[in-house]
C-alpha cells in the first residue's frame, strides 16, 4: 500500500504535533483503518516522501499600512509549516486567551480568499509551493461581527525542527504491545487548569519584573494589586480555569497601558484618562460573564498595542470601555438608597384602580429588587436596570363598570343629527411622556443621546401611537443617521411609518412601558459591509408615570401635526442662525480688510500681493509680531529661537516679567528674557546644551516643529489630521525631531519646501511663522 499526498486536516494536526507516528509507519500497517488517515496512492506513485517541519520567524502587518502590526499579531503564539511533496502546510497558533476575540482564519489562494482549517486553537491552510515572503490572510473578530481585516503574515526566516524521523529515517518506534501504556519518556502532559495556572503565573512574574519607571501612579498602584491578587488566585485550590484567565487579560492590559503611559506629557495622558479609570476599578468588580469581560480586555489590549491611534480614537475607546465596567462595579450605598426609596415610593400606589395582572406586574418587580438588594450583590448596573423597570411600570387601570341602561331595548327615533355627530363619537388623546433608549443587555443605546427626551402618544379607539424622533448622532467622529426604525409586535417584525425629518411612528393595541426595536444607522452599516449589516436591537422605555395628556382631538388623527408645527418653529430658529452666522461672517471679513490695509499703510516690504498678508495682518493686529522700524516688517528675514518663543508667548497671552535662570546666554534686560523663562517653566524649549539656549541663532525647521508641538500640548489643544505627510528626505530629520516634523505636517501647521522636501536644517521665516500662528487661529475659530 503506498501513500497519497495528507488531506488538508491532517496536515493541520501533522503541523501541531498531533501524530504519534510518521505517515511512513502508517502505511505499513494495515490492521489500522487508513481512511482516517491518508488516501493510497495509485500505481507507480512515490512511496511516502519525508516531511520537513519548521518554526517560522514572523510578523503579521496591516494589509493597508504595512508600517502597522495588524491587530491579530498580539493573539498569534506561534506560525510553523511543514513541507511534504512540494506542498507547504502552514499553521497559526493562537493563544488560548484569545481564542474568543479571534474567531476565524483566512488565506488567500489565486486570489480567492479561503477559510483556513480549525483544530483547536491551531488554524491549518496548505500551498501549492513555497511562499517567496510574504501570504495575504484574513481574520474575523468575536466582537465586531462582519468585521474581517486582511493582513499580510511576512515571513522572516524558517527554522527547520529536527524531528525523530529526520534524524533517523527508516525507523519505527518500538511496539510495546500494550496500548494502553504511555511512553514513560514522555512528559506527562498539563491538565487544562494547570495549564492556565503557569500562564498566569509568568503573567505575574511579568508584572513584578516590569520597570515601572515614569508610568502613570494609578495604573502602577493597579497592577501591582492585581499581581498580588493574581498571586493569592494562583494558590488557592478552588480557583478555576476562567478565573485565571481573566485574571492573565487584566494583567496584560495593566501592562500595555502602563507602557503606554510611560513619560507622557499631561495633555497627552488626557486622552488615556478613561482607559485609567478603568485599571483603578478592575479589582473591585462583580462580574457573573468572565468571558465577556476577558473578551473586552484583550481587545482593549489589542488596540493599546496598535500604532498609529489619534487622541479621540483612543478617547473614544477609553469611553466605551469604561462605561461597559462601571455598569459592573459594585452598587455603593447611595445607589442602593435610591433603589430602596423608589420600592417605597411604589408601595404606596394604590392596587385597587389597576388590573390583578398589573398589580402582580409591581409586585413581582418590588419583590425581585428587595430580594436583590437583601443578597447583596448589586451592580450599578443592575440598580439601573431595576430603577429603569419599576419606573416604566404604569399599570393598566381597570375597565369601569357602566351603570345599566333602563332604555336599552326601547326602540330610538332616527334623527339625522345622530349620524352627522357620529364622527365625533370617539376623541384622539394626546399625551406627552419621557422616553429613554437601552441597549438589550442594559445601559444606554449607542443612539440614545440622538433620541428626543420625550414622545408623544396618540391614544384612539383602543390603539396607541407613538411618536419618536431622531436627531443625527456622533460616533467616533462621524455623523451617523438613523436610515431604520422596526418594532416588534407579537413576534412580528414591522417597519415603522417615516415622517420626515427622523420622526418616526409605529401603532400597537397596548399602552407599553418598554418596546423593543431594532435600529439602522449608516455609519455603522457601511462599516459593516452594507444596509442593514450593522443594526442593533434595544428598547424604548416610556414613562408613563411623568406622561401629562396635552390635547383632545375629536377623531383620528391621521398626522403628527404637532411635530411639523415643532419642525416649522425649529426651521425658523434655523433661519434666524443662519441670518446671524453670515452678519457675524461679514463682520469679520470687514475687520480682516481693515487689519490688511493696516498692515499696507504701515510696512513698506508688505504688498497687496504678498502671499502671507493675511497672516502677517492677523498676527500684527493681536500683538504676536512687531515691525523691524522703518517702516519694515521684513518677512523673509529668518526668525530666531528667542523670537519665535516671543511670539508663542505672546499668543498664550502671558504677563511679561522676569527671566529664567537655566540659561546663562539670555540677558535679564533682553526684550526675550520673560517669554524664554515662560516657555523653560512649561517644558516647551529645554536649551541646547551647557547650559544655553542660544537665542539669537536662527531655528531650524526641525527645532521650530518640537517646540510648536510642546506649545500646543501646554495649551491644551488637539486638532484633527488633514493629510498624511511624507518628505523625501525624511532620513535626515532628526530623531528627536522626527515625531513632531510629522505630527505638525498632518496637522496642517508645516509643510514642505518643494520637491516634496522639508529641509529640517534649513531657516524659518517671519511671514512662515506668523502663517503657523494665522493657521493655527483659523482652526480654533471653526
């Protein structure tokens, strides 16, 4: 019997070590049940052919910035291949801990992308011939459904591994006869829970090991009270496997913020501020999902680790985060009042108006929440949630009983005013009430802050309408649209009515206190692969106990007329802003004619058609910039390092007085003196050397970028990137340097000299620098 080619899967678990004998040895044993392990090989085909296995040294870039790490690099333990018959195996382990954030791998194969084969946590795909470096894959992500990112996995070098039968061709492994034995060379292999244990443990040592020098306090107080808690878990006989999982995720994100932190100036650490927040509160949640919250934690981690996040991507994470972990900290004492003098308050009511089913409704709420509140185990959250219940509970009251009629089966004389007022026969209620939006696990929608805090409620016949309206929302820096609104009826699903202008309406034969529904909204949509990809159910909450009836209209009302006449007043006050935004426009173009006719009047080497009037006008007039005298303001004249932190100075508006004494180049009488101690006392300029600042040297570009990226850091001010610079001779900027030249570049504020040049040894001009400080104005105004 002879060999074929392994199938796919048992290449996968070859390439993992699964098979206790080589594939040679298999063939000579006939009484096994081959079909489970290779296909024979036809006539005349080579007998089995020996394979090479091999430990890749690898890296897993950003298919679309290859300068990145893709995000799966930090879940990928190891990538090795194995080479049989000119094909390749290739295998990526992943590391158990993120066996729930990376659900699924991909290759890519001439072009079309294919799902790599799961054994465990080890994903298999086979190649025709060796790659020459580098294999475009794909991966999936637990927590962003339809999300799937290409990455590149670049090969480095391949390590060949020596195995048994490389070493010795030929031979078979000694038969004990006894199946039942293990190989007593062999090392007996970790249980599962054993397994985490030394996991956490070298998680610990990490921890305890790591230089925490410059990090920020709380997240060094964090982790070392997560490592002295991970230290006692590690010990304790009871501890279980998701427990110290979760335990491992808590310290490799304490580690990666901690670095993240490290040496960073206030106004940059503001962006990691809810990322803080959330290491102090680790050690004091309640969770019942460990999963979930390991889960949310390594993909913190995960993002941390990434290159190349902006201050409000990171801002924006940290909020999300921190809001999923305070609805899991423990309820304090005031949150546990609250909920008990709402369960109070309710006890009040009187039952008799309400029907027994509304009655037990109440009962069974007050009864769960003081159950919950007595076993002590609250969540902030869950104390929402039970206040969120309780308050939406409005009652059904009962019918009231109609006295009996005496003249019911007399006959009635027909009168013809009976029919004409049988229109009028029934009236439209018209309430107003407060309504809430919450996700379907709990706490706010992500469109909650685009939901109106009140709805109105048409009640006719025995049929409620409700009126909801939408107002466009901000996620991540993008306007997001509500393009859907569906509610669900009875099992069914329906599309609610559209209005116009993002009210929505939807009619059910019951007064509702939560009504589920599901939403659409573009932003996330298209970042999930189309309409209707990325909609999310939740739950309007009403709130009937603050509804007050606003009107009585006889009939049915078939249009929300009191929102279009709400819409009318809005246009109006849209107008009204809009008037005043262009006399505010005007205003201010007739204030820059009068600066730029100044700027003519006064300096002599300034003309109409000089490319920098604007910002030369702007900055005379607010007192940044002073002429040379004789008429002059001599803008190509390059600027010093003590003028340019003159005029910083003078932008932040700081009181002239005094002079540093860090630098014994600068004259206490010097015009410069008080605005270089200002800028020593802030951290923006740090001298050149022993001890000089050297202010009358002309600055080079490089110096001028530093020092503008610190003045922007001191004066709190973050801007978002209008382009992605890069300069040919950026080799040559300065390390030091290297950072601000790009970071000031994006921003707008520098660009280059040509030739896509930035020529960081080279001068800066008055007319350049007041264009930076014209820019940088520009900006805070809009």
């Amino acid at each position: 019997m002879k060999i074929r080619s392994t199938s796919l899967a048992m290449a996968a678990m070859m390439s993992a070590g699964f098979l206790a004998a080589p594939i040679n040895v298999l063939a000579k044993a006939p009484e096994m049940p081959q079909g489970i392990y290779a296909q024979p090989f036809a006539t005349g085909e080579e007998t089995s052919a020996k394979e090479k296995h091999y430990d890749l040294v690898y890296e897993v870039k950003n298919e679309k910035d290859t300068r990145k790490d893709s995000m799966a690099n930090a879940h990928i333990e190891k990538a090795s291949a194995v080479e049989k018959d000119g094909k390749w195996t290739f295998t990526l382990s992943v590391k158990p801990e993120s066996s729930k954030v990376i659900t699924k791998f991909y290759y890519y194969k001439d072009g079309t992308k294919l799902e790599a084969q799961q054994e465990g946590n080890d994903w298999s795909f086979t190649l025709d011939e060796k790659p020459e470096k580098t294999i475009k894959i794909a991966f999936a992500i637990s927590a962003m459904a339809g999300f799937e990112p290409d990455a590149l996995l670049n090969i480095l070098a391949y390590n060949e591994v020596k195995t048994e039968e490389s070493q010795n061709p030929g031979t078979e492994k000694p038969n004990t006869g006894d199946p039942g034995t293990s190989d007593p060379s062999k090392p007996k292999e970790d249980t599962p829970l054993e397994k985490a244990k030394k996991t956490l443990d070298e998680a610990v040592q990490k921890a305890n090991g790591e230089d925490k020098d410059g990090w920020d306090g709380e997240v060094v107080k964090a982790l070392n009270a997560t490592a002295s808690a991970a230290e006692a878990l590690s010990q304790d006989a009871s501890a279980k496997e998701d427990d110290l999982a979760l335990k491992v995720s808590e310290l490799n994100f304490l580690l990666t913020l901690g670095q993240k932190t490290k040496a960073l100036e206030e106004a940059d650490k503001a962006a990691y501020k809810d990322f803080i927040a959330v290491a102090t509160d680790l050690n004091v949640l309640n969770v019942a999902d460990k999963g979930d919250l390991k889960a949310k934690l390594d993909m913190a981690e995960a993002f941390l680790k990434a290159d190349g996040k902006k201050a409000e991507e990171i801002k924006a994470a940290g909020e999300k985060l921190a809001l999923y972990i305070g609805n899991r900290k423990p309820a304090d004492a005031t949150d546990v009042g609250n909920l008990k003098a709402l369960i109070e308050k309710k006890k009040k009511v009187d039952p008799s108006s309400y029907t027994e089913k509304s009655q037990k409704e109440l009962k069974d709420l007050l009864e769960t929440a003081s159950k919950e509140i007595e076993a002590g185990n609250l969540t902030k959250g869950r104390v929402w949630e039970l206040e969120a219940a309780i308050n939406s509970w409005h009652g059904e009251l009962k019918q009231k009983e109609t006295p009996k009629d005496e003249n019911k089966d007399k006959p009635k004389d027909e009168n013809p005013l009976d029919k004409k007022d049988e229109g009028k026969k029934y009236q439209t209620l018209r309430y107003e009430l407060p309504v809430a939006l919450t996700k379907v696990g709990g706490g706010k929608s992500m469109a909650s802050s685009a939901l109106s805090a009140s709805a109105t409620v048409d009640v006719y016949n025995g049929r409620y309408t409700y009126y909801v309206q939408f107002k466009p929302m901000k996620m991540n820096n993008m306007e997001g649209r509500l393009t859907n609104l569906f509610y669900y009826d009875g099992g069914a699903k329906r599309r609610a009515s559209y209005h116009g202008d993002g009210l929505w309406s939807f009619t059910l034969r019951e007064k509702v206190q939560s009504q589920k529904i599901a939403i659409w909204v573009d932003v996330m949509d298209e970042m999930q692969g189309g309409p209707g990809k990325g909609e999310q159910d939740a739950y309007l909450q009403f709130d009937w106990s603050s509804a007050r009836e606003t009107r009585r209209i006889d009939g049915e009302v078939k249009t929300p007329e009191k929102k279009i006449e709400e819409k009318k007043t809005e246009d109006k006050k849209k107008e009204e802003q809009k008037s005043a935004e262009e006399k505010k426009k005007e205003a201010l173009k007739a204030k820059s004619e009068r600066e730029r006719n100044a700027v003519l009047t006064r300096f002599s080497d300034i003309g109409a058609d000089h490319w920098a009037l604007n910002a030369i006008a702007h900055s005379v007039a607010r007192g940044y910039f002073k002429g040379e005298g004789e008429g002059r303001f001599a803008p190509n004249r390059a600027i010093t390092r003590a003028e340019f932190v003159t005029i910083l100075g003078r932008k932040a508006g700081i009181a002239p007085s005094g002079a540093s004494a860090a630098f014994k180049d600068v004259n206490v009488g010097a015009y410069y003196a008080p605005y270089v101690a200002w800028a020593e006392s802030k951290g923006i300029v740090k001298g050149t050397g022993n001890g000089k600042f050297e202010p009358n040297r002309t600055i080079t570009r490089e110096e001028m970028a530093v020092i503008l990226d610190k003045f922007l850091g001191d004066q709190n001010k973050t801007y978002s990137s209008t382009n992605k610079a890069q300069f040919n001779d950026g080799t040559t900027i300065s390390s030091w340097a290297k950072g601000s030249v790009e970071k000031m570049a994006n921003l707008g504020f520098l660009s280059g000299v040509g030739n896509g040049n930035f020529v960081p040894k080279g001068s800066f001009t008055r007319a350049q620098a007041a264009q930076v400080l014209y820019t940088i104005d520009t900006k805070d105004m809009k």
